[in-house]
C-alpha cells in the first residue's frame, strides 16, 4: 500500500519545529554544571548528620519568550488543518512548554512550568502510583559485590564497560551515533541526535550494563534512526509525549529481555516517588528521607533526588512508568502498533494517525 502524500504545509511547519527543537534544550539547560561535586559534598554533610539542600549552579539562563511565542503563533495555524496539523500544533505548543522550562531554571516558577509539561493525568497515572508502591514493598535485598564483579561506565580498557559495549552495538548495527561521556550527568546513559551521553565513573553490574545497552540502543537509537527514514519529519521532532512514551516503550523492552529485575524496579519506583512528592511541592531534604526510609542508601537516595530536582524541579522521572503501562495497554490491544512507535518518538495518542506515513521495516 502506497504511504499517505504529504501536505503542502508539512515542510514549513517541520523547518520552525526543527529550528526550535535546535535552540530549546530542557535537558542540558537543567543538569547540574557541578553535579559530581555537590553531590560529594552532600553525601558528607548527611553522613555528619547535617542535612542540607544543594547549592547547585546550571548554565546561563536563556530567555526563550521569542520561541515560545513562535510556537504558540504556530500552533494557532497548524491545529486547524485536520488530524495531521493537530498532531504538528500539539508537538509546538509542547516545544513553548519545554522553552519556558529552559527560561526558569534555577528559579521558583520551574517547578510550574515542569508540571504543565509533564502533569499528563490520564487513567494510567494512579495505576503507576501503585505499581511503584509494589515494587518498593518487594522484598529486597542488595547483593555484596566484589571489586572484579563491576565495571567502570567509562573504562576504554574493559570490554564490558559500558563505552566499550555501547561502542560494538553502534558499529554492529551500523548506525551513525558516536558515544561520549560526561562528568556531570544525572542519568547513567541519554541519547541525543547523533550520540550515547555515558555519566562517567559509575561502577556497575555487566547485568546493568547489558540493560542500559539494550535501553539505549534499542529503545532509543534505533528508533531515531528509523524516524530519519521517513517522508514525515515530525517523527524525527516527536509527537507530543512522543518521547515520554518512548521511555515506556524501553523499559517495555527491558521486561522483554529480562532485564526489568528487582533492583531496576526499586530504583524505577524510587524516583517515581520522590517525583510525585515534587509534584506535592516537598523540598529537597524531605524527600531524601523519604527515600533512605525506604531503605535506599545515602549516596543513592541523593542521586536520585538530584535528578528529579534538576534545573529546580523538572520531575521529569514521572512520566516513566505511566508510559510503560500506556504502552502495554496499546500494544496489547494493537500489536502492530509497534511499528509505528519505533519509528520515532511517537506517543500512543499520535500512532493511529501517523501509521499511514510508516515506512516499514526490511
């Protein structure tokens, strides 16, 4: 069956989103520029009974209001112009939200920008919440690991480090992505449009590393990938919580593989706690305790807690498991459907529309 044809005002609209897209960077803006050091210095103040808050530094906050504007003015053309320009007015008007985010960083109005992009609240929202209390109530036990069991994230010389393995899977496959590794990073791993970013110094299980491989790569990489072979550039851009989906669409995977074991669940369900607590506005030292109460150790408990407070209070890490549920619900109704989630960062909302555009896979 031929693909759809592709509307005259398809290539204007993706030549703004691209711009935008190239200028508005959540998450660089939002990390840390000192994060390792603070967290260094976090871990001893707590560990001396003083609990504090960090006095992380970002970059220099950029003023995105021209952007979002744009986007607004966009989206005001767009959304009237079928299912198709909906889909392409949805996705602006979620870029504007993203540049306002950009444009508080560091400041108290964040934490309310980040809600409005990432207070999805549909039926999957409350099913996440119990979920996340199902795995921190498993029974749980971290295992003692001897120094020759892990590997460094970053060491060239180990070949079951994680740059040595994400390096082998990008030359296996074939694709145009390079790997790079960064000091100061929240995440262990986070694909960008044509690179792996690793945290550095991490040490880790191979089990660990072989998920985070699988993660990236399948979940991410290739899907980007793919989206660059299609006639549609919004698969490329995202959809509106395109890559909020995605992100269950790759833990997904991991369940598939195995790779979704208790240790994975409970850091899963740990950040899905301590984002809903910064969603009930909790500040930083309150959630920590939360999370060593639930029995995480210190420097983990301040890990993840700076994640979700990066830039201020993205929370970004609530989106996470609601997504795994969404997608299970969709492709369990409509299995097909996978071919046109992994042609891009699509969300489940967006994947019917967009299937006449798929190309498929050989």
């Amino acid at each position: 069956m031929p693909l759809a044809p592709v509307p005259d005002w398809v290539i204007p609209a993706e030549k703004a989103l691209r711009e935008a897209v190239s200028r508005v960077r959540m998450i660089a803006s939002t990390t840390p520029l000192d994060l390792a050091v603070e967290l260094e210095r976090l871990f001893l103040q707590w560990q001396q009974g003083q609990p504090c808050p960090p006095r992380f530094s970002f970059p220099a906050r950029q003023n995105h209001d021209e952007i979002s504007a744009s986007l607004e003015h966009l989206a005001a053309e767009l959304a009237p112009l079928g299912p198709l320009g909906a889909i392409y007015a949805d996705r602006a008007r979620e870029i504007a939200a993203e540049a306002a985010i950009c444009s508080a960083v560091g400041s108290p109005s964040l934490r309310n920008h980040a809600q409005k992009r990432f207070s999805r609240q549909d039926a999957f929202d409350s099913a996440a919440d119990k979920l996340a209390q199902n795995w921190l109530e498993e029974p749980f036990h971290e295992p003692e690991l001897a120094a020759h069991e892990l590997v460094r994230s970053d060491d060239p010389r180990d070949p079951r480090s994680l740059l040595v393995r994400l390096r082998a899977e990008i030359g296996n496959h074939k694709l145009p992505f390079r790997v790079v590794v960064a000091r100061d990073s929240s995440a262990l791993a986070a694909t960008g449009e044509s690179f792996v970013q690793i945290a550095s110094a991490r040490f880790m299980t191979v089990a660990d590393v072989e998920r985070t491989v699988l993660h990236e790569i399948e979940g991410h990489v290739v899907p980007r990938c793919r989206a660059n072979a299609q006639r549609l550039g919004i698969f490329a851009i995202g959809t509106r919580f395109g890559v909020d989906d995605q992100e269950g669409r790759a833990l997904r995977l991991e369940r598939h593989t195995g790779h979704l074991q208790p240790r994975r669940r409970r850091e899963l369900a740990l950040r899905h706690r301590a984002a809903r607590m910064l969603e009930h506005h909790a500040d930083f030292v309150e959630t920590t305790r939360v999370l060593l109460q639930y029995g995480a150790p210190l420097a983990d408990a301040l890990r993840i807690t700076a994640r979700i407070f990066r830039g201020g209070g993205l929370g970004r890490e609530i989106v996470y498991l609601p997504a795994l549920l969404r997608v299970d619900a969709a492709l369990l109704a409509s299995p097909d459907l996978d071919d046109v989630l992994s042609a891009g960062r699509v969300s489940i909302d967006a994947a019917p529309l967009l299937r006449p555009w798929v190309e498929k896979m050989h």
